[in-house]
C-alpha cells in the first residue's frame, strides 16, 4: 500500500498574510490542527496546521519543505481556527498576528516536567527506630518531596532513604503541573432575593438550551450580579463534565475579590489568566484548559484566545469597561470578540454591568440581546444619595482639593467610626511639573506628553510610554535650582492633604503603584473590609466590584475630568465611572452617600447623576450619537501614520488619503482628515490621524484592508488601523 502524500498549510504567530505549504512525512501523524515545527527561513518555527489536504501526485515545478516534528498537544479546534481567522479579518491585522496571541510558551506544548514524590507502601519494615517510626507518621496518605518530608519529620534525608531500601515508602512519579481543583456546582451558594431568583432562573433555562444566546444582565451597583451569574455558572457545570466555563474581568484588582467569592461558592479556586500570573502558571493553565481539566477560567481579555476543549458559557463582566479595549498589537474590543468566541461555540454568554455600554444597550433594545433587570439591592442596603458640591461655590483653599462641605461630611463619617473613599482617577504627585522662573513644563523627551511626578519614588514619569527619569534639582532649561513646582493633584499629593486634615486617620492609597501585585490587592482589599483603613484615596482601581461594608462616604474630587475632548465617549465614560463609584457607598446596612465636586453641574452626565435619571442620560447621549452617525448607528475606523520625520508622516498621511477606494463599496464613508492628534510625538514617531465613519452595516474592515493593499509603505512610515477605535488620543 503506497503512503498517502498529504500536504500541509501552516499558519506561523508572525505578520505573515497566509499559511505556508509544507509536506508531510509518512513518519508524522499531522492533522488540522496540530501543533508543530517547520523550517521558515533559515529557522525552524512553531506554527499551526490551518488546514491539511491529500495530494495526488507530488506537486511540480515547487520544491516544498517537509514538516519536522510535531507536539502530543491536543490539537487545536476548528473553533479557535474559525475564531482566529474572524479576529485577523475583522481587525485587519491579520490571523498570523493573533495566532501569536494563542500560543504559549514552546513549555507548555511539551510533556508536563515530573518531579518524584513518596508515598507510604504497604510493606512494613521489620527495624523500624523512633525516627523511622516519625517518619512513617508524618507521610501518613499524602505525597511529598523528599526533602520536605525529612524537614517535617524532623530527621535527615538518610533517613527516608533508608526506608526507601527498606520498602517501607516507594517513590512515585508526578506531572509537575498537575490538574486544578474541581469545582463542585452542587454546593448552595446564598440566599437569593425574589428579583434575583427570577434572573437566575431565567439564565439557567439559558445555558440548559444551550445555543449562542447572549443576554445582558443589567443591574444596579450592589444588586447581587454576580451572585446571579453563579448560578448559571453551575447550572453550565452540571450539565456535562467536560463543559468549560470563561469568565472575563477588565482589572486585575477585581479577579482576586471574585477568585476569593469563586472558592466558597464552588469549593474551589478557578483558574487564573492575566498579566501577573507567573511563566509556570501560565503554562499550566494553558495546558489544562486545552485538554478539558481546568472547567472555570477567570482573566483578562487575553483570556478569550486560550485553546479552549468545549466551552459552555462565557461571562463577560463590568462589560461596559474600557480595559476590554486592547490599544496595541491586535487592537481588539474583547467584549465584541467574546460574542464572535459564544457565536462560534453555539453556546450562550452573559454580559454583566451596572452602567452597560450604549452600543449593548441598543443591541438589547433592539432584539439582538436578551435583556434582565436587576433594580434593587439585596436585605436593607439602599443606593446612596447623590449630590454636588458646586466649586464655584464652595472652592477649596489654594493649593487645596478637598471643599468644605467634603471635609465636613468626612469629618462626620470618621466620628460614626465608618469609613471614607475618595476617588481620582490621576496616579502619582501631580500630572504637571512648571518652572516657576521660565514657565518650562517638564515633558517626555520623545512624546508630546508631560511627565507626571511621583513624589514617593521621586521620579517624572510618562503615563503613556513609561519613560522614567528622577526629578531635576533645578530647571533643565533655565537651571533655576528648587524650581520645578507641581500643579494639580494626583492621588499621592492628594493622601498628604488628608494625611494633614485628619492626622489620626488612617488613610492608604489604591492605585497600580502602591498595589502592584495580586498578593498586594488581596492584603489591602482585606484590611478595607476588616476596617482597618479609615480613609482610601484611590484611581479607578477602587472605583468598581468592591465590597466594604462600613464604607459609607464617597467623595469624587474631580467629577469634571474626563469631560472634556474631543471622545465621543466622554460624556458615557464619565457617567459610568461616577456611577460605578458612587456604588461603592452603602452597600450593607449603613446608609451611603456621594459628594461630586464640579465646575459644570449643569452637565448633562451630572443632572443625571444627581436625578437618578438614567434614561435621561440615555436618551440624550443615543440621540446625539444617532444624528452623527456614530455607534451604535454607524462604524468608526481610525488610522495613525507615524514616521521619525515629521514632514514624512504628513506626507505618508496625505498620500494614504488620496488613495482612498472609490467603488461602490465606498458609499455611505466618511474621510476625516488626515489631522493632528492630541499627542503629535510618541517615542520619537510624529503622527497624523484619519477618522472614517460609515454606516451601519458597511463592511469597513474589507475596505480598510483594500485601502490599505493600496498604498506602498516607505521609509520609516508605519500604518495602524483601529476598527471601532475607543482612543481618540
């Protein structure tokens, strides 16, 4: 019987366009899917079997490489495939790039490492001695390393070893990376109000159908979301012991709080995915996600390309927020692409939030979604009051942030004995340093960006690239000495006015530069509940998913910031994060409140804060996104040109207008541009910025990526292409 010639196309994590052919040898067992190893170049590479096909007879006039080895990893699915190609097309950045996004580590697509273990046999030996005896104690059922069983029994290594020889323990050998807890659905979680046994049911009977059914679960801060989508979580779990569960979070500082909520709901932590889960970790997660053992995954938005084996929901919570925005690489929207992944896996997802996106509001209203309502908190727990402080009005003192009837209202919640959270969503000292001599402002040297000081680190720092320098003792322009003077508050120059008001309050700062780790979050968001803060002055880290109960006073410094600009989200963004934070007031028995300092309380976002109207806001808000054509009503594409030369990247930007598609596929689009945007600089590059609008159901993705074939790339120009661009900047 002859050997069947197949051939394989293999997509490689790279900028390429397509697959690459390759034979394979009669030696391999290759099917779509498979992982392996392939000369590309001058290199060998990791890539992906997109597709594979049996060829009649060797193919002429082309002298193809042959496939070199390939991985025991389960193969990957045509789902991921189909979702990878969706991703590549949709973004236009191509399925190469966002291959690179789904594969792990060369580790994890290996045999799990093993390590020996000892274990108790069932041989007893005829000497035993009081340590052998000890020994024989300690191991009891377990397994353990060598080493660490003679430190727990007290004796040394020879010991143990003697009973090896003896036949009294036996080594046994074990994968390193060994399967996670499993989680137990059966386990009862809390008591459920009536409105939340309602939704609860309603998306049980959801994941029981299983089909793409995606529901929003809309629901006021504190009413009990997540203990809703528990349910379904479990009913997913029950239905079939290989179903997978994916839960997308957009902060990390929220992944520990639910982790926490996980292991007593289920009896078992979930697996982890984010930016700060170890090398080790990563690997192992991956690995058990792709051979079905790992059933509940809770991450980050990168947690949507992981090789799921039989995915049965996904849950997208605080959808709303703009982290599921990736702004580099592949820039992806990952509640979008969560429906694409639910769609693809005919399988339902949840997406949760007290201040839902515009864009999912309009897909609920209109029939594309399901829509529940959760409109009440659990027991006696009440919304806060929300009011403003008129800065007009009642200005703080120079040089001062916090007015005072703020200062009052805290001055009073601390003498109850309750807590306070003040929100600025501004890391670091101050976000501008000045001479006071020559009216420099300190600037990153290679953006249009100003640095930010950061008084405990004493460094100048640019928020946008991570430029980092210490700060000057004088001037660098002017060399005044002692001259560079902060303006404006960040969260630090704000804990040192509190620190002076309220001397005997003890006050912590929430922020991704005090808390930089996982094991940092959990410490401080346990010594908030255990009250043992008084006063937390926090970013928006503070601002979402938390829970404290004695927190009853939250004031927002600047409820302005944000407002501003030219972002056609600005106005949502803000009512949002308001919203969001303000939620974070009362929500046990103590009655809460929020305090909103403000220049513009006639802002529409504010009325509707201060009114409870949130279908005002609303209304106002579609209204106006309706008569610009914007989302939800119509598409938005933007393209940055950067080169190192700024008459390169105005030329190379003009040149890519003038080569716009004019076929009939291009009716209906706007051109914008191109124009300055508000950072001019970006690490060395000067940049311009087209904005094209289109209508609704304009396939703008396929006209970006003609436009693009289109134009040459030259010299040091780079293009990037943002479909439904959330940074305007």
């Amino acid at each position: 019987m002859m050997n069947r010639l197949l051939l394989a196309k293999i997509l490689f994590p790279l900028p390429v366009p397509e697959p690459f052919d390759y034979l394979v040898p009669a030696s391999l067992q290759v099917t779509a899917g498979s992982y392996v190893i392939a000369p590309l170049g001058t290199r060998k590479a990791v890539g992906v079997v997109w597709a594979i096909t049996e060829l009649p007879e060797p193919p002429k006039g082309r002298k193809l490489k042959q496939v070199l080895e390939v991985f025991a990893t389960r193969p990957m699915s045509q789902q991921q495939r189909d979702f990878i190609d969706f991703v590549g097309k949709y973004t236009c950045a191509g399925s190469g790039r966002v291959l690179r996004m789904c594969l792990p580590n060369l580790d994890a697509l290996l045999a799990s490492p093993t390590r020996s273990l000892i274990t108790r046999s069932a041989q007893i030996p005829t000497k035993l001695t009081p340590a052998r005896n000890k020994v024989l104690e300690i191991v009891a059922d377990k397994s353990w390393p060598i080493g660490k069983l003679a430190e727990a029994a007290g004796v040394g290594s020879g010991v143990v070893n003697g009973l090896l020889k003896a036949g009294g323990l036996q080594k046994t050998m074990q994968a390193v990376d060994g399967p996670f807890a499993q989680p137990q659905p059966e386990r009862s979680g809390l008591k459920l109000t009536a409105s939340q046994i309602a939704a609860s049911n309603t998306l049980i009977q959801t994941v029981q159908q299983q089909k793409f059914t995606p529901v929003l679960l809309d629901g006021i801060t504190g009413s009990g979301k997540t203990e809703v989508y528990f349910e379904a979580v479990a009913e997913a779990l029950r239905q079939h012991p290989d179903h997978q569960v994916l839960i997308l979070l957009p902060e990390i500082a929220l992944t520990q709080d639910v982790l926490q909520r996980f292991a007593v709901r289920f009896g078992a932590k979930p697996a982890e995915w984010h930016s700060d889960v170890t090398g080790a970790m990563r690997r192992r997660v991956w690995r058990q996600v792709a051979n079905g053992t790992a059933r509940i995954v809770v991450g980050a938005r990168s947690a949507l390309f992981l090789p799921f084996a039989k995915l049965a929901l996904i849950v997208v919570d605080e959808e709303h927020d703009s982290s599921y925005k990736q702004e580099e690489g592949v820039l992806y929207h990952a509640r979008d692409m969560a429906v694409v992944r639910a769609n693809l896996a005919d399988c339902p997802i949840l997406l949760a939030s007290a201040t839902p996106a515009l864009e999912t509001l309009h897909n609920a209203r209109s029939g594309r979604f399901a829509h529940l309502m959760l409109d009440s908190r659990p027991g006696s727990s009440q919304l806060p009051h929300i009011s403003a402080i008129d800065l007009r009005i009642n200005p703080p003192a120079t040089a001062k942030w916090l007015s005072p009837p703020l200062r009052e209202a805290m001055q009073l919640t601390l003498g109850r004995g309750e807590q306070v959270l003040l929100y600025l969503n501004r890391r670091g000292y101050a976000p501008l340093t000045i001479c006071r001599n020559c009216g420099e402002r300190m600037k990153s040297p290679d953006t249009d960006s100003f640095l930010v000081e950061h008084k405990h680190s004493g460094r100048l720092i640019c928020h946008l690239t991570g430029f980092s320098m210490p700060k000057p003792d004088k001037c660098p322009t002017c060399a005044e000495p002692d001259s560079l003077h902060p303006v404006g508050p960040g969260v630090e120059r704000l804990a040192e006015e509190v620190a002076a008001v309220f001397p005997k309050a003890r006050c912590e700062v929430f922020s991704s530069d005090t808390t930089r780790t996982p094991a940092q979050i959990r410490e401080l968001i346990a010594r908030m509940q255990g009250a043992e803060i008084d006063i937390l002055i926090g970013t928006q880290m503070a601002a979402k998913g938390h829970n404290f109960p004695k927190l009853t006073l939250v004031g927002v410094v600047d409820a302005d910031m944000g407002l501003g600009g030219a972002d056609l989200r600005a106005g949502e963004r803000t009512y949002q994060a308001l919203i969001q934070v303000a939620g974070r007031a009362g929500r046990a028995e103590l009655p809460g409140r929020a305090m909103l300092q403000t220049h513009q309380p006639e802002h529409e976002a504010i009325e509707a804060l201060l009114a409870c109207d949130r279908e005002r806001f609303i209304e106002a808000e579609l209204s106006l996104r309706q008569h610009m054509g914007f989302p939800p009503f119509g598409r938005l594409a933007a393209v940055v040109i950067s080169a190192f030369a700024e008459a390169e990247a105005e030329a190379a930007a003009r040149d890519f207008a003038a080569v716009a598609p004019n076929a009939p596929s291009a009716s209906g689009i706007e051109i914008w541009g191109p124009s300055e945007p508000v950072f001019t600089v970006v690490r060395g590059r000067f940049r311009r910025r087209l904005l094209i609008r289109a209508e609704k159901h304009t396939d703008l993705s396929a006209y970006m990526h003609d436009w693009r074939a289109g134009f040459q790339i030259k010299g040091s120009v780079r293009l990037k292409i943002d479909i439904d661009p959330y940074s305007f900047l």
